[in-house]
C-alpha cells in the first residue's frame, strides 16, 4: 500500500481526481491498488502548486491532470508487461508517464531521466511526498545511453517526448536490453513518422514490434504507443551526439 505524506491542503474539488482515476481505470481495465486515489490526489495537488514554476506542462484543472496526464500514463499497462520490468522513462520532466505506472504496478523497478536541474528537484520532491521508490537521474540521454551500467539494461524504455521517431529511437534503443521493448507515446497520426524510422529502427538492432492505439477516457482523444522491440546490440558509436542526431537522422 502507498503511504502518501499528508500535509497538503486538498480542496472539495479534488475528490474528483478519485472518482475519475478510478471510473478510467474501470474503462481501461486496469486494477487500482490500494491508495492510488490518495496517491493521485496528492500528485496533482504537487503538481499545481510546485509546477507551476518550472514550466511542466501547459495542462491543468483536476479533469485535464487527471485525464489526459495520469490515465494516459497508465493506458499503457494494456500495451506491456510492467509487472516486475525494469523500466527507464527517457525526459520524463513532470513524471509522466512513469510515476503514474509506479503507482498502479508498485512491482516496476523505475528510473526517471531528466536532464533539467529544476524538473530534477521536481521529481525528488515529489517521490518523497508520495513516499515511492524510484531513482532520478540528471543526465542527457544521449551520454547516459553510453555508461556500461546503464546500457542495454532497461526491460522497457518510455518516453512521451514530442521529437520525431527516429531521433527517439537513437536515443532510447541503446538502453533496451535485448527482447526489451522501447515504447513511444505518440499522437494518432504517425504512419509517416513510423516509416521514416524504419533505418534507425534497424540501425540500432531492433525491429517494429506493433502499435496500440487507445482512446484516454473521459474523451474524444486517441492516442498511439509505438512499440519496438530490441533483438540485437546496438553498435557502439551509437547514440550519437545530439546535434548529429538531430540534423542527420538514422
């Protein structure tokens, strides 16, 4: 059970972060542990009063949180295996979508990589007031990707990032292990962006696996997890640097 710190000032509004976690949990099928509502309930309440400053996400009231950052996150349960996976979520800036996962599969060993010194803070503040275990690391992608305890370690490795497929492959492939997935959350309109990373795909030694569209309750919005799944070693010299990787994509 998740033992939640309980010295914020929860408004009456709040209350219905619990009641629409636990109704889009029933649409997506998803089994709440004990204390998730609490558990929510006290993220969105950081999150509105600690974010503010460091520019994490331009959504807000309780619906939106709730919706479109918290059961988004965890639609991702119905695409893989989380139970016991050690999963690494890649720029993960206000914790999306590895804190919400942690909090429904407690059983997920989670490293969050954030590369911001203030969105850092951020994250280790708030896995204290939610009393969850999980490592923060500051670091860019790009050279974490390339220290031998970091790589080719990860059984699942996420990322929300709004950058193009190809160059999120580059920077996340190398940290799946091998039969590991690297999963990318991505709008529905991605067919193009999935055939122009084919190369990288291969490059990096992995294969697309399949994807899973769904549409985030309590909405008219669907969202697609592209899923790719590691079958080889990535070769050394990759990733590259960023700004190699980003003007002269796989």
């Amino acid at each position: 059970m998740l033992a939640i710190k309980t010295s914020y000032n929860a408004s009456v509004m709040l209350d219905d972060i619990t009641s629409i976690i636990a109704q889009g949990a029933k649409d997506l099928k998803v089994i709440l542990p004990p204390g998730a509502g609490a558990a929510f309930r006290a993220y969105y309440d950081f999150l509105e009063n600690r974010g503010q400053n460091v520019n994490l996400t331009a959504i807000s009231g309780v619906g939106e949180v709730a919706k479109m950052h918290f059961l988004d996150s965890i639609a991702l349960l119905n695409v893989a295996k989380f139970k016991n996976a050690k999963v690494i979520d890649i720029g993960s800036g206000a914790g999306f979508p590895g804190i919400p996962l942690k909090i429904v599969e407690p059983s997920v060993d989670l490293t969050l990589l954030e590369p911001t010194g203030k969105r850092v803070d951020f994250l280790m503040g708030l896995l204290d007031k939610l009393d969850i275990d999980a490592t923060v690391i500051k670091a860019r992608a790009e050279e974490l990707a390339r220290e031998p305890d970091k790589r080719e370690l990860f059984d699942i490795v996420l990322s929300r990032a709004v950058a193009k497929l190809n160059i999120l492959c580059e920077l996340c492939l190398p940290f799946v292990c091998i039969g590991g997935l690297f999963i990318a959350m991505k709008g529905i309109d991605t067919t193009d962006e999935i055939n122009d990373a084919q190369n990288a795909i291969k490059t990096l030694g992995a294969e697309p696996h399949s994807h899973s569209d769904y549409t985030i309750p309590g909405t008219a919005v669907t969202h697609r997890a592209v899923i790719i799944r590691k079958i080889k070693t990535t070769q050394d010299k990759y990733p590259r640097r960023y700004a190699k990787i980003k003007n002269f994509p796989l």
